[in-house]
C-alpha cells in the first residue's frame, strides 16, 4: 500500500475582486501543508496539544485552537503570552517544532488587481484558480513520491464551502494543464474535497493556519525582491525557505513550492 499524505489549506486575503484595487486586498494567497497521516497521529498532534497543555491550559473537554492573529495579539485564550518570559519560551518551543516537523509547503497567490486587467470579460474566480494550481502541484508531488492523498480545506461556511467543493470535483475530474484526470485519479484517493471547521481541533488546519501568513510574506518579497519583514513570522518564514518548501530536483522553489498568478 502507498503512504497516504494530505495536504491541508488555508487562506490569506479574499477572492473579492472588487476590493483588487486597496493595496492592503490586492492578493489571495492559498497555502498548503502536506502531511503523512500515520505522522499527523502520531507526532504533530499530540506535540500540538503538549504545547497547548504547558502554555494555555488546554484540556481534553474544552481545547484551546490555535489561531494566528489570536495568537499574535495575544488574545484570550493566549493571554499567558503578554508576560514576556511565557512569550519568548513559547516562541522558541513552536519554531523548534516547525523546524522539526515532517512537512511540505506549497503556496499559490495570486494578484486580482493583475487578474482583472488581464481578463476583461472572463475571470476564474480566484480562490478556485488558486485551488486548481494547489492541487496540480500537489499531485505533482504525489506522483514524484509514487505516493496517494486527499485534500482538506478550512470551511468558509454555506454556499462557499458547496462552491469549493464543486470546483474540486471539476478540477478532479478534468485536470489541468499540467496534470492530465487520469493522473489526478491515480494520486487522490477521493474526488471530494474534505472541509472542516478549525473548531473541529484538525492539527494540520491549525499547522496551515500558523504558516500561511508567513508564507505570503515571503512569497511577496521574492516576488519585489525585497527582505522578509523582520519579525517572528518572519523566522517562521526562514523555516520555510530552509527546508520546507517544495522544490524542483534542482532545488528551485519559485514555480514549484511559491507560485504566482496570473
């Protein structure tokens, strides 16, 4: 039997191309974390909730979820975080885990603002577009690895998470550019998109949401050829360069682990 991986994906920004004109929503990053399953029980998600027990609490009846922007502003229930010495032991203990978790990153991102003036009168919605560039290189990697997988994304609640999963199962069952249906049968063991909640405690969605905003930031300063800001995520991001990045034979990330769209 093939090793079974999933990638799991988050999202930075937001599909609306209207809003492609406020430099603060210009870009839609889509950023997955591929994860061997059989790891994700029996490493990442006990080490996660080993974290959440020495610095939050957390306990088995009511766990505590990691969220990025609750976590960075040091919002209930991180409030530990605001004394200084929790914050530092805390950040060194997470980026030891990030660097020595098993894990690939692939982002996608793409700028509406570039989209909407290249397609005047026919636009691929954005998120779905991201996703369908998400997926063929995912299985691309699944293929390298001779490997089989599944996808799980972040619900977005109603009619979006129906949309999404219909655009997967066109994008299952047409391909893609790049990678043929058959292919795409062969390497995804299910034509339907996987979508839960992060309230449901899914490690991988918590790992996806931890690194997808720093995994923007380093693909937009590659992009303008300028320094990742200097901050945490920005370490989280040096992570990411250094090892976890999907990459062609040759070691190349751009177009491969980071790509850019349109």
């Amino acid at each position: 039997m093939p090793v079974k991986y999933r990638i799991y994906v988050d999202e930075v920004g937001n599909s609306d191309l209207g809003s492609s004109h406020n430099p603060n929503q210009r870009y839609l990053s889509l950023s997955g974390v591929i994860l061997e399953l059989g790891y994700v029980d029996e490493v990442v998600y006990p080490e996660i909730e080993n974290l959440k027990r020495k610095y939050f609490r957390s306990h088995p009846d009511d766990p505590i979820i990691f969220h990025r922007k609750e976590l960075v502003n040091k919002l209930a229930p991180f409030r530990s975080l605001r004394d200084p010495a929790v914050e530092s032991a805390f950040n060194i203990e997470l980026l030891d885990r990030l660097q020595t978790w098993q894990y690939i990153v692939i982002t996608v991102v793409i700028d509406k603002l570039q989209h909407t003036e290249m397609y005047t009168t026919w636009r691929y919605d954005p998120y779905h577009y991201c996703l369908k560039i998400l997926i063929e290189r995912y299985v691309r990697w699944l293929q390298f690895y001779r490997a089989v997988g599944d996808v799980m994304a972040e619900s977005r609640q109603g009619k979006e998470d129906l949309r999404l999963k219909n655009s997967f199962e066109r994008v299952y069952e047409e391909g893609s550019e790049w990678v043929t249906p058959a292919l795409i049968h062969e390497h995804l063991t299910s034509r339907q998109l996987k979508i839960k909640s992060k309230a449901n405690n899914i490690a991988g969605l918590q790992l996806a949401d931890i690194v997808a905003h720093p995994s923007y930031k380093v693909a937009l300063a590659r992009r303008n050829n300028e320094a990742i800001p200097d901050n945490f995520g920005a370490q989280i991001g040096q992570i990411l360069l250094a090892e976890k990045y999907y990459r062609s034979p040759s070691g190349r990330i751009d177009g491969w682990g980071i790509k850019w769209l349109p």
